[in-house]
C-alpha cells in the first residue's frame, strides 16, 4: 500500500515465502489485520523458508503508515470481536542479521503488537523464539508500538 493506500487482511492468510517483503505499508497507509465475523480464532502467517535478501523485512510500515492487528481495543462495544494472531516464522536455522520481521520509520505505528508471536528453526530443527533483536524494530523515535 502506498500514498494513503489500505490494505484488508482478513480471516486465516498464510503469505509463504516473500521475496522482497510479505506487506508493506508507505506514506499514510494503512495495513489491517482483522477476523472474519465470527467467533474462530483466525490467523495471519508469514512463512520464510531460506535466508532472505538484505533488508528483508516481513511486515513494514513507513513515512506516516500504520500496521494494526485487530484487538478488543479496536472494535467498538457490542460488535462481534474475533481474536486474530500472527505468527512471523522462519522456517530455517540461519537467520541473517538484516532479516527482520516488522520493521517501522518515519513516525509510523503497530499496534496490536501482543497478539504476534515470532518462531524459527534452530540447528535441531525445533521451533524457537526469534531473537529479540529481530522482531521489531523502530527506526527513528517518532515510530510506536502498542500492545
């Protein structure tokens, strides 16, 4: 989404493999990730499987965008609110340091942020926790993240 642009995620999406970026969002839009109406839990997927390309960034948002993943928050009183995940995952051992999940600049904003979990393979193949570092990353001081 670009220059004001929306983009709707809505019930179970699974983006598998992006090349470039799974969905990014750039001055002034807006990404939103919301349930179907009803009461299922529903999810968005972001699967990598090999090591991405420099600045890889799952999800991103920049120059005045929004990320939001729809919470109780968010939805007005007495109007169906389904629960949504998102699982961020990299489904391979080697995790390359300019490889990251969510990425914000420019004064933008996520919220939502506690209803997104952030996996990937170890040597063992088991699935662990993403490195910290790499979850979420705030570019400047005028970018936020909100549970």
């Amino acid at each position: 989404a670009i220059y004001g642009g929306k983009v709707h995620l809505i019930g179970d999406t699974t983006i598998k493999d992006p090349v470039l970026g799974a969905v990014h969002a750039s001055v002034n839009s807006r990404l939103l990730v919301c349930a179907f109406d009803r009461p299922e839990r529903h999810t968005l997927k972001i699967v990598t499987s090999s090591p991405r390309i420099k600045d890889f960034a799952a999800l991103k948002a920049t120059a005045g965008s929004m990320i939001c993943i729809q919470d109780e928050s968010a939805v007005p009183v007495g109007m169906p609110n389904s629960p949504v995940d998102v699982n961020i995952h990299h489904d391979h051992a080697l995790l390359r340091d300019s490889q990251f999940a969510i990425v914000l600049d420019g004064g933008s904003l996520l919220t939502g942020a506690n209803q997104i979990t952030f996996t990937m393979k170890n040597a063992n193949g088991d699935i662990v926790p993403m490195h910290e570092s790499q979850t979420i990353i705030t570019e400047d001081s005028k970018s936020k993240v909100f549970d």
